[in-house]
C-alpha cells in the first residue's frame, strides 16, 4: 500500500480510499470513500489529513489513519502535526511532514460527494478541530486529576 500511495503522488493523481472505522463520524462513517490529494504543503488547522501512524508494537505494521489536524507547529526539524479523531477520545501522536500521505479533499457515498474545500466545510472544519482539541485537554486535565485522588 505503501508503494501504491507512493506512486499516485508522484504521478499527481489522487486516491480513492473506502474509509472503515468511525473514528470521524458523522463525517466519514464505514461505506464511505475519501479522495486524498498527495499535496502536504497547505495542510492547515482544520483540514482532514491521511498519515501514517506508528505501529502499536514492534511487530506491527505502521497504520493509516484519516483524522482531523487539531493543532500545528514547527520545531527545530520543521513542522509537526497533531490530529485526533472527531469521535476519538485521545490525540494521536505527533506527525511530520514525511508521516502525511495528503489532504482529503472529498467524501463520497451513495448520496455524493461533499468537497470539503467548499463552503461551509472550511469553517466546520475549523469548529470540529477547535471542539475536538477542547475535548481532547479536559480529558487529559480530568484524568490527571482524578489520579491524584
């Protein structure tokens, strides 16, 4: 798969993948398609992003993972991302530049296609993120706390 997504980004195509959790429902629900554009240079806050994710053992293949950036940043080595899913409970690890496959650009299903560069989807995809980052710290502050008790 690696090689494949590899491959249609150089060729400038996108890709057309079925999504399978709900991590990121109502938006992407199982049934669903998103078309990912191999382009990472505008990926901002808000945007829906395909990356690779470390794999939960050694053993284990990296993952990809269709999620929401919810916070960006730049560092010594360049930028970094944080995503989380808008229904997941914890943020995923931090992502560079290298771990993004690219941006989603649409879903589609059996009713569609939503572009989500198209209005009102921009603004929504900031409220999601700035909703998902809010919930993502009261957990974690909550967590903490309660483990003090």
């Amino acid at each position: 798969l690696s090689s494949l997504l590899h491959t249609r980004a150089s060729e400038g195509k996108e890709t057309h993948l079925p999504v399978q959790g709900t991590s990121m429902a109502p938006l992407l629900r199982p049934g669903c398609t998103v078309v990912v554009r191999h382009d990472v240079r505008r990926v901002r806050f808000g945007d829906v992003v395909l990356r690779w994710a470390p794999a939960e053992d050694a053993t284990a293949h990296r993952t990809l993972l269709v999620h929401r950036v919810v916070r960006v940043g730049r560092d010594e080595d360049g930028l970094w991302f944080i995503t989380k899913g808008d229904r997941w409970p914890r943020f995923d690890p931090p992502a560079r530049l290298d771990d993004l496959v690219g941006k989603v650009v649409a879903v589609e299903d059996s009713q569609g296609m939503i572009e989500l560069g198209r209005w009102p989807w921009p603004l929504l995809g900031r409220l999601l993120a700035l909703r998902s980052l809010a919930g993502g710290i009261l957990r974690a502050r909550v967590g903490r706390w309660r483990c003090r008790s």
